[in-house]
C-alpha cells in the first residue's frame, strides 16, 4: 500500500505537531509514508470564498503531486470532503477520479480502510468530542442527531479504545463550532457566538480537552478560549492516537 500524506496548509503553518502525530501513527501502524514536497492547498479557501474558477490550478496541482499513490490520507475532514466533492471543475481524467476515491480523513482511513480500531494509545484525560460539520454530514464519519437512527461515530470509536481516556457526554452532540471558513471573517459575532456555545457545553460537563478531526474547528474554538481564559485546551484527535500517556 502506497500512502501520501496531505497535510493541509494551516496545519503545515501554525499546528505541525499535528502533521507529525500523523506521520508517527501511520507509521506505527505499519505503513509506509510519502510526502509530497510540493503540496500547498486543497484549493478550499478560494472556492469557499466565490472564486472557486480561480482554484483550477491548484486542484490541478494537488491531482499532480497525489497521483500515484494508492490512497491520499488528511487529519482533516473538510480538506478530504473537498477534494472528494469538489474536484468536478477540472477535467475528469483517470488520474482526478482516481484522486477523488480515495482520499480520505484520518479516522475514516484508519477504521474502513485498514480496519482498526484499537491502536493502543493512551491518554489520561477528560475528554469532549467535537463533531465537524464537514467529517460529520460531508464525509458521513458519523450519524447527525437529525436522522433516527443509532449514534454512530467513526472518531469516537476509536477514542473509546483508548486507554485512560474519558469520553464525556455533551448536550449538543453535533452542534456546529461556528468557524465554518470565512464565516467566522464575514459574520464575526455570530461565530463567536456558536464557538462560546460550543466551549460552554464542554465546560459544564467536566472536559479538559476538545478534540476533533479538524484542526480548523480546533483553532477556532482554541482562539475564543485563550481570549476568555477559560479553563479547557484544545488537541487533534491524531495527537491523541498517537499518544502512550
């Protein structure tokens, strides 16, 4: 198995250590990692903001750097939904469709593709998951509290193997953290609002850390806590997994 490690761009500038956390657990569980040195974006921002014409070179390039490698895996569901769903701009050739298969979220790779969900890590803290939009009702990584049907969480299965590890209920199990890209530039109070929301259900039900599968959600709802000195960190779920504390 041929795996390329796509680290998205604000991973790769303010949060490395979670780029590594994924690299070190990927490799702890046997496989072999490519980096492609020339990746840069999944082209998301751009599209997000409007200008998605303006994104074809870059999905052209991502299509370059990736192409020949069996899956393409992210600690980042909504790169990974981006790069799934949102690649029909540019021609369809073998190599795109290709691309688009099988790049896949961390979790979602490591659960339905390897088949593993007890990976021996340790962690000994309170821990509150929070489910990303785009993971969660993009790339289906879990069941929404709309539909009825069983909870179902690719994410939290895995976090409940691990050792130490405090998985603590929430009352909004899947309530949206408000960052949502440029959202939270263009609509500024009512991000911070849905973040405080977020932080406070964590809060009042004992978390010490936040984790999810998206670094961005993380960054955003890290940012409303250091700014209120509120008493709750925030760690991507690669961290954990990666973790034998």
């Amino acid at each position: 198995m041929k795996v390329g490690l796509f680290i998205p761009c604000y991973i790769d500038q303010f949060y490395p250590q979670v780029g590594v956390a994924t690299l070190e657990l990927l490799e702890r569980l046997g496989l072999k990692i490519y980096y492609p040195k020339n990746q840069t974006c999944c082209g998301q921002p751009m599209a997000n903001s409007g200008f998605e014409c303006y994104s074809k070179d870059t999905y052209n390039l991502f299509v370059k750097n990736f192409q020949d490698y069996d899956f393409i895996v992210s600690p980042s569901g909504s790169c990974a939904y981006h790069v799934r769903n949102h690649f029909n701009i540019i021609e369809q050739d073998e190599r795109v469709v290709h691309i688009r298969k099988n790049t896949f979220e961390l979790c979602d790779f490591i659960t339905n593709v390897l088949g593993n969900t007890d990976i021996g890590a340790s962690f000994h803290k309170k821990v509150g998951l929070h489910q990303s939009c785009h993971g969660l009702r993009g790339l289906r990584l879990g069941d929404c509290s709309e539909l009825v049907s069983e909870t179902n969480s690719i994410a939290q299965s895995l976090l409940l193997k691990v050792k130490g590890l405090q998985l603590m209920s929430l009352k909004r199990q899947d309530e949206c953290c408000g960052f949502g890209g440029t959202f939270a530039i263009t609509e500024e109070a009512i991000s911070i609002k849905m973040g405080k929301d977020r932080l406070t259900d964590h809060i009042e039900n004992g978390v010490e850390i936040i984790t999810a599968t998206d670094m961005s959600c993380l960054m955003h709802l890290e940012g409303i806590s250091k700014r209120n000195n509120l008493p709750i960190e925030v760690k991507h779920i690669a961290e954990i997994l990666n973790s034998q504390c």
